[in-house]
C-alpha cells in the first residue's frame, strides 16, 4: 500500500468513528441507549494510531472509552450498537453495554469498566505470550487517571522485570474524569514517570495521527523484537464531557476552544488537501459512504433479538450438572 493511500485509509477511519459517536449521542438522546457511556471524540488518533501498528495475532485491552478501539480493531459496528441496545447480537449478548465491548476472536479483551482494571490484564496476556514463545504484544490503553492507581505502578513494575512483550498507551487527555491533571499528579511529565520503572517511554501528540501511528510502530517493533516494555503518553483531549451524565462544569470553554482548532480528523483532512490526496467531492464521497454504513449498522443492531427472561441468569450462575 503506498503511503498516499494509507493515510487516506486513516482518514476514513477516523472520520468512520468521529460519525458512529455522533449517531450515538442522537441514539442516546432518544433514550434507545441505556445507562453509561463515555464518548472518544477529539481522541480518534489515538485509536486509529495505536491500533494500526498492532498485527491481528496482537493483543488490546481497552477502557470504558472504547467504541473507537473497537471500531479500529475491526469489531463490526453493527455488534458494537447491539451491545448498547442490549440485543444478544452485541459483543456481550448486550449484557455489558457501552462500557463492555469485547472480542476474543480479535484479541480484543475489552471495555472495563474500572479505572486501571485492564492494566493487570493486559500484563497477563503479556506474561502468556512470553511463556509460550509467541511473538505477539499486548497494546493497553487506559486515561491519565489510571496513572493515579496502585494497579498501574505495580504492573508496570512487573513488565519491566518480566521483560514483558507490552505497549503501555497513555490516553493523557487532561483531566481524570472532571479532576484536571495538576490537581492529581505531582509530575504532570507522565512519560519521565513511567521512565522510573527502567521503561522505554516517551510522549507523543495524540491530536497527529501520523505521529500516533509512528509511535506506535517504534513501542510495538521494540517490544516485539525482544526490548521490553514501552510507555507512550499520548497527549490529547476529549471535545465532550467525561459521560453523557458530566455537566462538565469543571474545564474553560476557551481550553476546549483552543483544543478543538487542533480536531485531529480536520489535521489530517488539511494535510491531504495540500498534498492533493483529498478534495471536496473526495471528502463528501466519504462522508456519504460513512453515513451509509451508520445506517445499516443502526438497523442490524435495532432488529437483534433481546435476551428472554429465562436466560438471564445464564453466565451469571453456574449451572448445575
């Protein structure tokens, strides 16, 4: 594939994610999604990135902000809209919701609903493939307030003495829910933290798909060719608020202003207007093929059936034999 098309690619997929999270706001609104949901908008390059340089043998273990890793992974959009309609169609027979996305025939080991809890996981997974002589990483993606977690430090502790084949992804997007930054972590630098551990680690501008995805490749090569664990801090940001319950009273309207002229999908979209790959009927091409595909997930996911009553303990209790 040559470079003008991949970037194309990129382009489509985060836009493909940026276009699936606005339909679910409208879907939530009108109360056809229930409960929880945490919104990855402004965060696509992150996703995109991170999961571009992962082979299909890899291994990610996600957070409850995770439709955009699902979708990247190449979870089919029409189980992850299931999954939040409670349909037996999602990834979870539409028992977990938007916070439980889950695919073990991708590798994809989800959606966890605590802050942190995928980071011991993801660390185990490595452990396997290590003990077994596989050649595959193990990519983890977890917030800036998982850093605040006991879980983080003695995980990371572990893959830097293990040796462990792991890709620790930091999603810095500013704030721990409505807590900013500063107000948690002495060391804002969470890079030079993760660096005390004796791991590789370094930052990144997760608002540049492009630097995303070469940082990714870096970390991913590195940990697959015998170097140990890498740490990327991601610095992004989320356009929205934490949830769809966040009044999100607690951030500057001018911040998220300033952060919004740096829209990592409009970012890429201008460099390939300059460099000729994109143009307006292009673009609108897209937009229509997109929408087009929203659609039909929308109507997949809405015919799936419901689990009946008399299964709903199925999976909760053990049978007896």
């Amino acid at each position: 594939m040559t470079e003008a098309k991949d970037r194309l690619e990129l382009f489509t997929e985060m836009l493909r994610i940026r276009r699936f999270e606005e339909r679910c706001v409208e879907l939530y609104s009108a109360a056809a999604i229930r409960g929880f949901m945490h919104l990855c908008i402004g965060e696509e390059a992150v996703a995109v990135g991170v999961l571009r340089a992962l082979g299909e043998s890899d291994a990610v273990v996600s957070t409850y902000r995770e439709h955009g890793h699902a979708l990247a992974r190449g979870v089919p959009m029409e189980a992850v809209l299931a999954e939040m309609f409670g349909r037996t169609t999602g990834t979870s027979r539409g028992r977990g919701g938007s916070m439980h996305l889950f695919d073990s025939a991708r590798r994809f080991y989800g959606g966890n609903a605590i802050v942190a809890g995928g980071i011991p996981l993801a660390v185990g997974l490595a452990l396997a493939d290590a003990m077994q002589g596989r050649r595959q990483v193990t990519a983890c993606l977890f917030g800036d307030g998982a850093m605040a977690e006991g879980e983080f430090h003695e995980s990371v502790n572990l893959a830097a003495l293990w040796h462990l084949p792991i890709v620790f992804c930091c999603e810095n997007n500013q704030y721990a829910m409505g807590t900013a930054l500063a107000r948690t972590h002495a060391q804002t630098d969470l890079a030079l933290r993760a660096a005390s551990y004796g791991v590789r680690s370094w930052a990144c501008d997760g608002m540049d798909l492009l630097a995303v995805r070469d940082a990714a490749r870096r970390a991913v090569d590195t940990a697959r060719d015998g170097g140990g664990p890498c740490f990327l801090e991601l610095r992004t940001y989320r356009f929205r608020a934490h949830s769809m319950y966040d009044a999100d009273r607690y951030r500057d309207p001018a911040e998220i202003a300033a952060w919004k002229e740096r829209d990592p999908v409009e970012l890429l979209a201008g460099a390939l207007r300059t460099g000729g790959e994109l143009d307006d009927a292009g673009r609108e091409a897209i937009e229509a093929e997109v929408a087009g595909q929203i659609d039909r997930a929308v109507t997949a996911a809405q015919a799936g059936p419901l689990e009946p009553v008399e299964d709903l303990t199925r999976f909760v209790y053990s049978e007896p034999s």
